[in-house]
C-alpha cells in the first residue's frame, strides 16, 4: 500500500475500497509500485491506468492526482492513464466531471491533440451532461472531424437544453454553451437572438460584474459570431440608455466602430462642452455619423448631450429645426421632445412655442394624451393673455382630465399659472375666483395658497394698497363655497395678508380701508375688525352668515 512515514492516520472509507478493488482485481503489485507516495491518488491512477476497475470518486482523486504530479509522471504512463480514463469515466457523475476538465487543461501541451482527444470529448461529454458551470474551453482543433460530428449527435439535446435554461445565469453557463455548439456543430441560430439579448440585458444591468465573469469574457475573445451578436443587443440597449452604454464601455472596453455599433461608439465619446445643441452636432461628426444617412443615431447623441434633464424649451426648438420633424420622426425622437416641453420649468417662455412646433411638425404621430397635454401648455400659456377667454378653472380641469395621467412638471406649471392669474389682483376676475372656491379643488387651491405665500406677493402687498384691498376683498368672499376654500382663504388672511398690515404705516392701512369701503362699506369695517386682531370671530361670522344666504359676500 502507499504508506509514507509519520504517524498513522484514519484511513478514509475512498482508501478502504481502492485497496479492496486491486487486492480482488488480482493487482498487488500496485501497492508496491505506488509505495512511495501517501496519497490517495497514486494508487487510484495506478489502478485506472493497468484497468482495476474503480468507482467515479477514485478515478476523480487519480485525475486530480495525475494534474498536479506534472513531469514526474512518464509519458508513457500518462498516454496510458489517459485513455483508460476516458473509456472508463461515468460521464454522468458530477463528482467526476470537474476532475476530468481540470485533468485535460493541465495536459494541454503535454499531450499531443490525438493522444489527449479521447479525454477532450469524454470531458465535455460529461460536463454538458452533469450542468457543469465551468465546462471546457475548445478550439477548432481539439477534435478531429469524425468525433467532432458523433459529439454534435450525441450532445445535441442535453446543449440545446442548456442554452434555453433560463434558470442559468446568461452571462455564465450558456454563453459556453454556446461556444461548445459552435466548435462541434450544434444547429442553434434559433436560439441565438434570445440567448444574446438575455446576455446583453444582464451586462447593462451590471457592467462591473459583467466584466468579472470568466465565462462572458471567454466568450467575447473566443467566439467571433456570439461576441458580434451580443455586441450588436448592446448597442440596441445603448441607443434607449447611452448612460448605461458609457458604464458598460468603461467596464467592458470593447472595439466598436460606427458600422457595427454606432450607438455604443457615441457612448465612447466625449461631450463636446459648450452650445448643447451644437454639442449633439459635435458629437455626431466626431463618430463619422451623419443625422440624415443614420437618423437613429440623433437620438442617442441627444440623450448623450441632455443625461440628467431634457433640453430647455428653446434648445428642443433649436434642435428640431436643425434637422427637421422627418429626421427627428426617422429617429423616433419625438417623445424626447415631448419631454422636454412637458417637463419646462415654470419660468421657461419657450416651452409654448415649442407645444405650437410639435403639434404642427407631429400631428399626425401624437397621441391623444399627448396632444391634450400639449393643448393644456398652450391654454397655460394663454392665461393673463387677450386670448384667456373666461371660466380658467373649468377649461384647466377640462385639459387636465383628457391629458391624465400629466406629468408632474406640466401640472405643477398648469396649477401655478392659474393660481398667478387669480393672484393678479384684477377686479374683473371675481367670477373666475368663484369657480376656483366652489370647485373644491385641493391641488388647485394647494398652488393658490402656495403662491399666495411667496414672497413676491408678500412685497406686492407691501408697496401696493390697491392690491392688498384686492386680496383682502378676494379672502374674504365666498365664505362657506367649500371647506377646502374656507381652509384655504382665513389661513392667507390670518398667515400672508395680517402680518404684512400690521407692518404697515397708518396712512396706507387707511388707503386700503377706503379702497375697500369703495367696493363695498361693511368690507372696510371687516377690514379694521381683522387688523385689530378680531380675525377669527369675524370669519367665523362671515362664514356662517354665507352659509345662511347661501350667496358670495
């Protein structure tokens, strides 16, 4: 037996039954022969070798054994070991498929092709066959012709089932797969659309996690045709997300050129600083790319050039009249644009125009939605316009409705270019201040109020007596329309326009009262009762008394 010095140690039940099976194949002299070493695996490759039969973990130990011995195993010996070890494998043990791998990847080059074929197609055998994770790696001359084609028959199936596992991870287990059916001949172009998308989706879900897995980089350098269709789901992905095109670069530096992946060549690129419109145009020339003969492009060099927010009002103009609505519509960058008008700032004056731009360049191509939104940022617009026209909140909530779900930025600016109107101080608009209040409308009445605090009215109130009575008088009116407006009106009267009166010179606190007796003489009196601190009686009393006449004050 191979017993070496020291003290004993437990024999493992492996070392019982390996000695039983020489000692009953008639094969003492293996126990002589393999004397010099304590190790399991000498005697186990001894008895695969001379043909004892032994079970799948001996002939995992031997295998293991003959990988790391290196040189001190003959040549002879090893050519010997490795056929018998390939005749007599159980391709199905998972035990012993990993040491049959490792074993024909550390006698690559020891071995010539011929004498190592036989492990070469016993290995992958069994490692497609045991859902090995890390199966072979194969070259176009590791198998000769005949073998090559009794491999494909053979492991068909159990390949074509693996590649549509979709339990596996894609960018592990089938990416090798793949490049298994490709070296051996195993029809799967079917399969390969889904198969590299899966891939593709995976690597920009994770790129830095991408580039860490042996198999997808293994893939890339050694299979031209799957590497070409995963680059080209990559550069579909990066033409919806080229930020995420920009990470995967930076993770996966992959060789890309304007005819096989323009998009994630923009991705590649740097910004050009300045002029963002004339940005996209840099950036097009800079990859070779022309909006005209590549009109899809346009689209990935804008969300480039505009990554966290969309183009302002005047640069969505400027960029649609540059190459046209026919090339924008080739690009498929309307909703682009759409964005940029519907999430304007408040303060952008453009965003109108461009409304006006996209409903004549688009007509046909907006949806409902989207053309009720645009009609709403153009209604929005008019307000404080000849071209307002009456009834403000019915219109707005008409808009409002038919252009649902609205994007927040659109109604925010919807909301508070009412609430502006109404805050204007216009002693027309009393009307349109009575359908505010008897709406009920929270969000509405919320940008009123919100409005109404701002500082720019607080310095309105101020400097202008006219326009305090104006609040005051529209604060006070309608006492009882709807609980929302009474909230909304005492808490302006008792939180925005008091503390600006009481800050106030006697002169004009008097200016104010006589405005306001103009209009009407108990306003004045309910004026003077308020700055006197007497606010929440008197409203309460307004309030009650509107409710009894069931009229505006």
């Amino acid at each position: 037996m191979c017993i070496g010095d020291g003290p004993p140690r437990p024999v493992p039940d492996l070392w019982a039954r390996l000695c039983a099976r020489v000692w009953l194949a008639g094969a003492p002299g293996l126990f002589k022969e393999t004397a010099h070493s304590p190790e399991p695996g000498c005697l186990a490759a001894a008895a695969v070798r001379t043909g004892v039969q032994v079970d799948a973990e001996a002939r995992a130990v031997a295998a293991a054994w003959i990988a790391a011995a290196g040189p001190a195993v003959g040549q002879s010996q090893l050519a010997a070991f490795v056929t018998a070890l390939s005749a007599a494998a159980d391709q199905s043990d998972p035990v012993e498929a990993p040491a049959l791998t490792g074993l024909r990847e550390a006698l690559r080059g020891r071995l010539t092709v011929s004498q190592l074929e036989p492990l070469t197609a016993t290995a992958l055998t069994a490692a497609v066959r045991t859902d090995m994770p890390r199966l072979p790696f194969l070259y176009a001359g590791d198998l000769g012709p005949a073998l090559r084609d009794r491999l494909a028959s053979r492991l068909r199936s159990d390949i074509r089932r693996g590649l549509t596992d979709p339990a596996s991870p894609p960018l592990g287990r089938p990416l090798a797969l793949l490049r298994i059916a490709e070296t051996v001949g195993v029809d799967h172009a079917d399969l390969l659309p889904e198969l590299t998308s899966r891939a593709a989706r995976a690597v920009f879900a994770d790129p830095e996690g991408a580039a860490g897995i042996e198999e997808f980089r293994s893939t890339l350098t050694g299979s031209p045709s799957v590497r070409n269709a995963v680059v080209d789901r990559l550069d579909a992905l990066a033409a919806e997300d080229p930020a995420a095109g920009s990470r995967v670069l930076a993770a996966l530096p992959l060789e890309v050129d304007r005819f096989s992946a323009p998009h994630l060549l923009l991705c590649s690129l740097p910004v050009p600083e300045g002029d963002r419109v004339a940005a996209v145009e840099g950036l097009l020339r800079a990859g070779g790319l022309s909006p005209m003969t590549a009109p899809e492009a346009l689209g990935t060099a804008a969300r480039r050039v505009w990554a966290e927010v969309p183009p302002t009002g005047d640069e969505a103009r400027r960029l649609l009249a540059a190459t046209g609505s026919d090339t924008h519509r080739a690009a498929g960058t309307l909703p682009f644009l759409l964005r940029a008008a519907f999430e304007a700032r408040p303060d952008d004056e453009e965003a109108g125009p461009l409304a006006t731009d996209l409903l004549n360049s688009f007509a046909p191509d907006l949806t409902a939605r989207d053309r009720a939104a645009l009609d709403l940022l153009l209604y929005t617009d008019r307000l404080g316009t000849p071209a307002e026209g009456t009834e403000w909140v019915r219109h707005l909530t008409e808009h409002t409705s038919a252009a649902a779900p609205l994007p927040d930025a659109l109604r925010t600016r919807a909301e508070r270019a009412l609430a502006r109107r109404l805050l204007a101080g216009d002693a027309d608009d009393i009307a349109e201040l009575s359908d505010l209040a008897r709406s009920g409308n929270t969000a509405l009445l919320a940008a009123y109020a919100e409005v109404a605090a701002e500082d720019a009215t607080a310095r309105r109130l101020r400097t202008d007596p006219a326009y305090a009575a104006a609040c005051f008088r529209d604060w006070s009116s309608h006492p009882g329309a709807t609980p929302a407006w009474d909230k909304t009106r005492l808490s302006l009267l008792t939180t925005v326009l008091r503390p600006v009166v009481r800050t106030l010179p006697a002169e004009e606190v008097r200016q104010i009262e006589h405005l306001l007796a103009s209009h009407r003489s108990t306003l004045a009196e309910e004026f003077r009762a308020a700055h006197q601190g007497r606010l929440t009686r008197l409203t309460r009393g307004l309030t009650t008394r509107g409710r009894r006449r069931g009229t505006q004050s």
